[in-house]
C-alpha cells in the first residue's frame, strides 16, 4: 500500500521563473487517488494571471536556452534521463496512485520517459539541414533549424509522464523554453518529472509548470508570447485549442478508435494477444487502444472465446498490489462515458460475452470497471462511432476486407490501427488504404516504440503533425533559409 496516502498529503506548488510559487489568487485543488480515494495533495490552482506569469518567464529564457550549443542540450537531456532512472521507483509509484495504472505499467511508462530524453539528446545531435542549389550562380541558399520560442505543452492524464515527456526532451533538445500544464487529474507526478529536468540543470526559468484547467490552457494557447503549441488530448478540446491558436504552429495529438482488422488468415492466438492488450492495458485509456475489433466472420467465433479468456484472466485491483493487472479508471468522466457506450451497445443489440456488471462494488473507490468483450456490435453504436476509453473489446463481424476496410475508413477518426493477417502482400496493401497515421501489422494498434513518427490522418479529427524521434524534434523546431548573395566569383 501506498506510503504517500498513508503519511500525510503532499503538497506541492507551480515552478514559475524557477522558483515554486502558490497560485496568486491563493486557491488550491486536491488530487485525489482513483484506487484509494485518499487525498494525495493539495495544489495551487492557477489563473490566467498565472499563467501569463509562466509564458513571461519563459519568453525571458528563451534567447538563453537557444543559445546553449546542440551538445550542451544533449547532454541535458542525458542528465534529466538519468534523474528519471533514479528516481524511477518513487515516480513509478506516484503515478500508479494519482493516475490508477498498475505498478509494473507506471514502471515501464518511466523508463519510456527516461528513453525518450536519451533518444532526443541524440537525434538532435544528427539534425542536419540543407544547402539548396540556387538558380542564381551568385546566390547560396542554405537552411538552419531554431527552436520556435516558448512552447505552451498541454497533456492528458492517461500516459502523464510518458506523454509530456515527448514534448519536453524535444523542447529542451532543440532550445525551446516551455510552459506545461499537465491535467489535472495527474500534476502530482507531472512535478515530480519537472524535478527530474531541474536536477539535471535545464535553465530553472526555462520550464514552467502551472496547474488547472481550460481557463489556463486557453490562455497559454492564445497569449501572444508563446509561439507554438503541443497539444495531446480530446478532439473536443484540440479543435478549440486550434481556434485559439490561430496562426501559430501546432501539434495537436488527438483522440482515435482503432481499429485492430482481424483476417481469417491470421494467427489468431497473436491477434487475440494484441487485440486484449490494446483493449484493456492501462484500462482501455489508450488513445491507440482496440477501441473496435473487426473480424472475419468465418474466425469470429474463435477470436471472440480467444478474448473472453483474456479478459477472465484480468486482475482488476488496487495498483500497487503484486499481482493487479488492472487498476480503476483514472476519473469519473472517463467512467460516465463508459457506462454510457455499454448501455447503447446492448440497446441497439450488442451481444455482452464477458463482464456485463460495468463498475465493480467492494473497492474504495466506484472506478473500478470490469473488463468487457462484446459482440455482434452494431455500426451505429457509439462503441463503433466514438471513442470509448475504457476496458471494452468490441467486436464487429465482417464478411471480408473490403467491408473491413469500408468501416475502418467511415469513422471521423485515424490515428493507429492494426491488421493482423499472414498474407504479406494483403498486410501491405490493407496499410496503405486505412486513413490513419499509424498501421501496425501482425502487433497490436497499442504497440509505439516512440521514434516512430505517430499522429492523425488529414481530414479525420485525430490530430495534426507527427509525435515520435526525429518527427517531434524538427516539430518543435522552424526552419530558416537564409539567401547569400556572394557576387559573381572574384575574389
Ligand atoms: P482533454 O482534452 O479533456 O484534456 C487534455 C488537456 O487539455 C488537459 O490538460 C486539460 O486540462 C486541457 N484543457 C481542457 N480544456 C482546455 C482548453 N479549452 N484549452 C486548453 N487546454 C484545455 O483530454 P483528456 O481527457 O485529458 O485525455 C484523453 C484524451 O486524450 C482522449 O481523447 C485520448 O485519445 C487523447 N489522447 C491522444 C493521444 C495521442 O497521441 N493522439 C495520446 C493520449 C491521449
């Protein structure tokens, strides 16, 4: 059990012009854990006033930030991966607490955070740019990356390390200065990673970290001293920080629904395998999760026992017992909508094979949910139609790819899905036709190694611009050309 919740709460204050500060109005939030209940920490709640406060800090660092060389940066970044590792331990439990994932998830996620730092610190060593042929014989033409600025981060609960660390590696890899606002939900830990790139010794006011909602969010988006925006999250909310973004560049990492395409030549016991993991790891809040398992129907019935099996043997408790493979639902919004895709499904005729008993009674919390598999799923429902965000395996009956191909493509998202079959060239041709920015074959639509470029189709709601290595590196970066007139060759 949890040392935090049974000592006393922690509390923890905004780091604004490297120094930690309460919020100016004085007010405070609890975080409270989703497995226990139990207060975690009271912190600041900061206002736009805050907020304008951080962006002013970090236009300050900025110019000294990017003036550090690319190998001081990299070797920055080493620094803050190995304050990541060690403190991989405590972050790990933190994160378990405050976000409701299992032990050995938070674990893992950490040491993904860690890596990327490491694997920012070196593609940014081999960031090179061009010397484009001119037309002119007296012109040379040339192009360098700058880092844009300051750069408002803005992140999501369900991966909050793991997520805001890919924004920040590359940030500080390439010499931008940031304000980060982490979700609420998760900011105790979103601190603890803060003190990690402070303990290496990152420009303290060049990483700013306030606390709150859509009040802050918005004016960290709009403020005219911050120059570029990462998002990940909602479509909803993308949309809006879009608006308010206007002009600047963006990088808007949004929701998805799969889906995992199941062929009836594949090795099923590896599509029931990846199909499961993506469904119910980290309960289902994945935005590359199997929000939709479209199956051949001539190996449906398989696939469905293969997964019912799977989800029978989910150890749904508390986080940070040995032996939980499941923990609850990081918060009751994410919960609500669950419920609510569950009961549509069964009124409009899905069939429910495993669970059916939506939160789980005898926890200290109601955010424990059962795992479920249903199938027979209808097209109209809002399990096929929207995504779900929790621990639910749906699975819709296809009479052949092109039909999977036809309900993979109608839906208004596109971010990652899976296809698994042992036909090569099907596997290939099947990738390039899915709209979406992510294809993994013969591996679950969660699988991300984290350099591979990663983000939403065009024209669907699922995001703009590319996540992953190299891709989020030159994100943050804008390139310049610069035109030598160098004269007609005497010398
Ligand atoms: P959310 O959109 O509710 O919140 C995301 C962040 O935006 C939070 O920090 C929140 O406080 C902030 N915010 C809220 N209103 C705002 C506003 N008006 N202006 C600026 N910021 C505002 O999302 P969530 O519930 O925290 O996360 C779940 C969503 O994130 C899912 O849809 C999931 O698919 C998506 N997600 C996407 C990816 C990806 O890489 N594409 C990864 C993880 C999660």
């Amino acid at each position: 059990m949890s040392e935090i919740g049974q000592t006393q709460a922690l509390r923890t204050q905004m780091h604004i012009g490297g120094r930690w500060v309460d919020a100016g109005s004085g007010a405070t939030f609890e975080s409270t854990s989703p497995a226990t209940g139990e207060v975690l920490g009271v912190l600041p709640e900061a206002g736009a006033e805050d907020a304008r406060a951080a962006v002013a800090a970090a236009g300050r660092a900025a110019e000294r930030l990017a003036g550090l060389s690319t190998y001081d940066r990299a070797r920055l970044c080493h620094g803050v991966a190995d304050a990541i590792e060690r403190r991989r331990e405590e972050l790990a439990r933190l994160l378990s607490l405050e976000q409701g994932k299992p032990y050995a998830e938070a674990f893992g996620e950490v040491g993904f955070a860690a890596e990327l730092f490491r694997n920012a610190g070196e593609d940014v060593k081999r960031l090179e740019t061009r010397i484009i042929p001119s037309a002119d014989p007296r012109k040379r033409i040339l192009t360098i990356r700058q880092p844009h600025g300051v750069v408002a981060v803005i992140t999501p609960w369900n991966y909050p390390v793991g997520i805001p660390s890919q924004y920040l590696s590359a940030s500080l890899a390439v010499g931008n200065a940031v304000v980060w606002k982490p979700a609420p939900t998760t900011s105790l830990v979103a601190a603890r990673l803060l003190e990690c790139l402070l303990e290496a010794g990152v420009p303290e006011d060049g990483f700013n970290l306030v606390f709150g909602g859509a009040e802050v969010g918005e004016e960290m988006v709009s403020n005219p001293g911050v120059h570029a925006v990462g998002f990940t999250g909602s479509a909803a909310v993308g949309a809006a920080v879009a608006r308010q973004a206007a002009a600047k560049p963006l990088l808007l990492e949004l929701g998805g629904n799969g889906p995992t395409i199941i062929l009836d030549d594949a090795d099923l016991e590896l599509a029931v395998e990846g199909a499961a993991w993506g469904a119910f790891s980290n309960a289902g809040q994945i935005c590359q999760s199997s929000e939709r398992i479209l199956v051949d129907s001539r190996v449906q019935d398989a696939v469905v026992e293969g997964l019912v099996r799977k989800a029978g043997a989910i150890r749904l408790g508390h986080p940070l017992d040995e032996g939980t493979t499941m923990g609850p639902l990081n918060n009751e919004g994410v919960a609500a909508k669950v419920d609510e895709h569950l009961a549509d499904a069964v009124e409009k005729g899905a069939v429910i094979v495993a669970g059916g008993g939506g939160r789980v009674g005898g926890f200290p919390t109601r955010l424990y949910y059962e795992p479920h598999v249903l199938d027979q799923v209808p097209l109209h429902s809002l399990l096929n139609v929207d995504e779900t965000f929790g621990p639910v395996a749906p699975v819709i009956g296809v009479a052949d790819l092109d039909e999977a191909l036809a309900i993979a493509n109608s839906n208004r998202f596109g971010l990652a899905c899976s296809v698994y079959t042992s036909n090569l060239s099907r596997a290939f041709r099947v990738a390039e036709r899915l709209q979406c920015g992510v294809v993994n074959v013969n591996e679950s639509a969660a699988y991300w190694d984290g350099r591979t470029p990663f983000g939403g189709y065009s024209g669907k709601a699922s995001g703009v611009g590319r996540l992953g290595g190299v891709a989020v590196i030159e994100a943050m970066t804008q390139l310049k050309s610069i035109v030598m007139h160098v004269g007609d060759g005497v010398l």
